[in-house]
C-alpha cells in the first residue's frame, strides 16, 4: 500500500458535500487520479481513524478556458471521492 497522505490530497468544502456529510454521513475527497476504493478506503481509515463503510468514486474532467483566442487551456483533470462512514462516525472538519 502506499502512503495515506499520496493518496488523500484534500477535502472538498462545497455546499453540496456539507449537505452529504450533515444527512448521509458521507465526505468528499479529492484523491490521487490513480487511486483504487481499496487504497482510498485504507487511506481515510489511517489519516481520520474511522471505519469506512463505502467509497464511490468518479472522474472529473478539467473545464476548457479561452482567452481571447484560437488556442485555449486547460484545467487539469481529477478524481473525487465521496466516502460513506460507520454509523456514529464523524469527521471533524474544523
């Protein structure tokens, strides 16, 4: 296995992940593009010491930005992960 802290890089703080995390007890990380459920589960069980119960995860793709011109940019790509905890577990996010 690899390093907890490779795998998990943040947190995501949006208003859609606290409602997730306030009903359904579930977080959302960003988390290494090349992480399984396996490693990610391993990972947030290391860093918070909590009981995982499941992981979803998904792809997001980088938006295209222009300026001004033919040729645009890109933000990179990412992957997120939202993670279901135990009953009675919590993250503490401050």
């Amino acid at each position: 296995m690899r390093d907890p802290y490779s795998i998990i890089k943040n947190i995501r703080l949006t208003e859609k992940a606290a409602l997730l995390s306030e009903t359904d007890n579930q977080y959302v990380f960003v988390v290494d593009r090349s992480a399984t459920k396996i490693e990610i589960k391993y990972a947030v069980e290391k860093i918070f010491n909590k009981k995982v119960e499941d992981v979803n995860t998904m792809q997001v793709l980088g938006k295209k930005k222009r300026e001004r011109r033919a040729d645009y940019g890109k933000k990179p790509d990412w992957k997120k992960a939202i993670v279901k905890l135990k009953e009675g577990e919590k993250i503490s996010l401050t």
